[in-house]
C-alpha cells in the first residue's frame, strides 16, 4: 500500500503537534525531511526509539522536533511507522505535513490509519470501530464501554456465537454431504440446544443496547415550560456557567439553545427552548412550534413551572402534551413560598423541587434521572454494540435464528434450517469484520477524523 500521513492532534495552536507517516516508504520520507543532531541517522534507528534533530523542507529548518520510529509488525498500523512531533503552531504543523507530502507521501483518508490496522490484523472490525467511541466518549460510562469494546470484548462475546454455528453448520454439511459415510446425523436436539443459547446471547446484547447508547451518546433533553419560569437559569444551573441569557423580561429566548452537561456520570445534550404560551407575535411562536418538536422528539423533558405562581392556562395544556413516562416535573423557585404541590401533576412520578437561581436541588434531578433510566441496575462491564451497523447485523441474524427455531419445530427440512443458520452466521461475520465487503470497511471508516 501507499505511504500516507496526516496531522494526528488537533489542527489548533497547542504545545505539541504530531504528523503521523505509515507505508513502507515511511522510514524514508522521514529521513528526507527529518536530520537527526549528531551521528545518528534515520535509517539506523530500531523500533521504538526517538531522536532529537530538526524538519528541513527545501533546505530550510521549519522546526524542532522528535522523531519517534516504530517497525512493522509492531505499530499501530502494522506498518512502518514514523510521527514527527513539532511545536503545536497552525503554521508550522502545516509546514511539515507539507514537507512530508513534497517528499513521497500521500495525504491519508478519513480514518485510514486504523482502517490499516483492521486490513493487516492488528485491530478487529469491532474493536476499530470503538476507536471513535473512544475519541468521542462524553463521560465516564462511555469511556469505559468503549475501553472494553477496544479489549476486544464484544468480539469475543460474537465470536463465540458465530463459531458455535460454524461448527454445527459444518456437522450439517458434513452430514448432507456425504450420505454414504458412515457420518452420524447431527440430533435435531443439539441444533435446537445451539440455536437457542445463539438467540439468548444476542438478545442480552441486544437488550442493553438502548441503555448503552445514553451512556455513549448522552440523552437528548428538552427543557421546558412556560416563558420566565426559570427555564435558561435552570439551563446554567446543570451546566455550572452562564450559556443561555436570563433577563426578568418574559420571551428572552427564542431559539434552542444547546449545550451538554454532565450529571452523575451521564451526559445529557441539553436543549434551552423557548416559552410554550399562546402568542399573537410571529416570531416567538417560531420559536414556540420548534420547543413543540423538541418535546416530542427527545429523551427527556425537564419541564420547569413556576412553584410560587398557580397554574395557568398556558400550564395546563403544556400539562396536557407532555409524555408522563420520560418528564421530570421541576417545580422551580423553591426559595420562595411555594403554591404548588405534586398532586397538581397526576399521572407523573418524577416530581422534584430547585432553587436555579440559588443552585438547589441537583441532587434531586440527578435522583430522579437514576430512577428513570435505572442507571443503578446498569452492569457497567456490559457489552454493548457501538453503533447502528452493529445492531442491525446482530438483529438480522437473531431473526434467521429464531426463523430457524421455527421452522425446525415445524418439521421442515435440515436444508432449510441449514441455509437459515448460514445466513446468521454471515450477519455476524459481517459483524465482526471476518467477512465483510470493502464497501461496508469503506463506511464504517468514513467517520473518522483524518489522522486517526
């Protein structure tokens, strides 16, 4: 393969920036553009070591720098290998990713460096994939779920499902293949026995994916409630600064304001929306119909009211609209005297009172987010698919098998339930990445930030 590299860190002023260059020509476009201080040279260096010297593009010093060289098949990429590290300049990083490529390199894709990794066995499917989970993770939880999914513990939780069927597919065939040997049938028995602790398996994965995906990607809350009930105080009281403007004038927000907090180890995406009331002025209720979509559309609400000010029309019918099983009644300006009471709001069972303004009561929500989405019963060491690619082929092959169950209670052919349990099994190679199409490899990488 070609010898590509890129910026690997942050294209922004810093303290460091790193290029990374991997291909078989790696160690040589180095040392075109990288003169070790003192007798060492490029080409002489073993893997795993660095050397001090400077980045020469035209004959001219761009910068100081390390050089640090890693030797296939111990590299990241499986590769030769070869990352500049230079001052973190926009410039100056620029100046060496240039000299690199003036000098026999190629600019890498999206991705393309771990897409090397799974290409030369270094990394499977899955465990590339949880790379981006790794760079994105927003929280604890997501970090860790990442972390086992690169230990390459969903892969072996698969594996062994797809080995299992493959060793039974292979009695099968053996079976039908050669009916003069004298090849014992498999037991209708065993193929069930198989085919059944095949479905458990995936349906617990399965199961935990939706909880798994909060801890991933966080959960996505609209706030709301009628105009100066507390809505953007409450908005600066989870993210623990000012983000959205709050002002006594009722309708200072108009438009969604979004940012993330985290809150006992979960993020939620936060959406500031502005107050939900009848009104006669055309641009507030703009922003009036897209709090509507928010409501309907999210995760969570957090719909704050007023607790010193009786309901209001206006109130009640938000009242009226709001989904019971993932609201959190907040009754606000507990510092005041309230008027308010929980039997106001019946049907819903997360009712907890705050003081935004004084910053009360997030002990409260944080209680009332455990219970909701019971994140105290999540086992933290679960397995959990990363993405919807994941998913769907773990789903498509859990319908072939319980299609294969059904069809092996119903008394028809082996032939039949054979050619279900295959189509199982190549969901679930294609989910590994054992066998998987270059346009599938292509997708999946095309996610990745350039440089990774």
């Amino acid at each position: 393969m070609s010898t590509i590299c890129a910026i690997s860190t942050p294209q922004g002023a810093g303290g460091i920036s790193v290029i990374r260059i991997s291909g078989d020509d790696a160690i040589s476009v180095a040392e075109r553009v990288f003169v070790p201080f003192g007798n060492k040279k490029v080409a002489e260096m073993a893997g795993h070591t660095c050397v001090y010297g400077r980045v020469v593009h035209n004959g001219k010093t761009v910068d100081d720098a390390l050089l640090t060289v890693f030797l296939a098949p111990k590299s990241y990429t499986g590769e030769n290998t070869a990352e500049i590290s230079c001052h973190g300049g926009i410039y100056v990083t620029k100046q060496v990713l240039r000299a690199c490529l003036e000098n026999g390199a190629q600019l890498a894709c999206a991705g393309e460096f771990t897409k090397r990794a799974f290409l030369n066995g270094k990394l499977s499917l899955t465990q590339a994939e949880s790379v981006i989970e790794t760079i994105t993770a927003s929280g604890e939880q997501s970090l860790k779920s990442a972390n086992l999914t690169r230990e390459g513990r969903l892969f072996e939780r698969i594996k062994s499902v797809s080995d299992g069927l493959v060793t039974l597919l292979s009695g099968l065939a053996a079976w039908n293949d050669y009916p003069d040997e004298d090849i014992p049938a498999v037991e209708q028995s065993a193929i069930k026995n198989t085919l059944e602790s095949s479905v458990s398996a995936l349906s617990e994965i399965l199961k935990n994916y939706d909880r798994g995906r909060i801890f991933r990607h966080g959960i996505d809350t609209a706030i709301v409630g009628k105009p100066n009930v507390g809505k953007s105080t409450l908005m600066n009281m989870l993210l623990g600064y000012n983000r959205s403007i709050v002002t006594d004038i009722a309708g200072t927000t108009r438009d969604i304001v979004e940012e993330s907090a985290n809150i006992g180890g979960v993020t939620l995406r936060l959406s500031d929306t502005a107050g939900i009331h009848s009104t006669g002025d055309e641009v507030e209720s703009i922003g009036v119909q897209l709090a509507k979509n928010k409501l309907y559309g999210c995760d969570l609400v957090l719909a704050v009211f007023d607790s010193a000010s009786p309901l209001t029309d206006d109130d009640r019918e938000l009242i009226s609209s709001l989904p019971q099983g993932k609201t959190v009644i907040v009754l606000n300006k507990s510092d005041l005297s309230p008027v308010l009471s929980a039997d106001e709001f019946e049907g819903f069972s997360h009712i907890v009172e705050i003081s935004a303004k004084n910053s009360l009561g997030m002990s409260n929500i944080e209680n009332a987010l455990e219970d909701i989405f019971r994140l105290h019963s999540f086992d933290e060491n679960a397995v959990i698919f990363a993405n919807e690619r994941q998913k769907a082929c773990a789903e498509s092959a859990l319908s072939f098998l319980t299609q294969a169950i059904g069809a092996l209670e119903l008394g028809e052919t082996l032939d039949a339930v054979t050619i279900m349990i295959d189509k199982a099994c190549d969901y679930l190679l294609e989910l590994t990445g054992e066998k998987v199409t270059e346009t599938v490899v292509d997708k999946v990488f095309a996610s990745f930030c350039v440089g990774k």
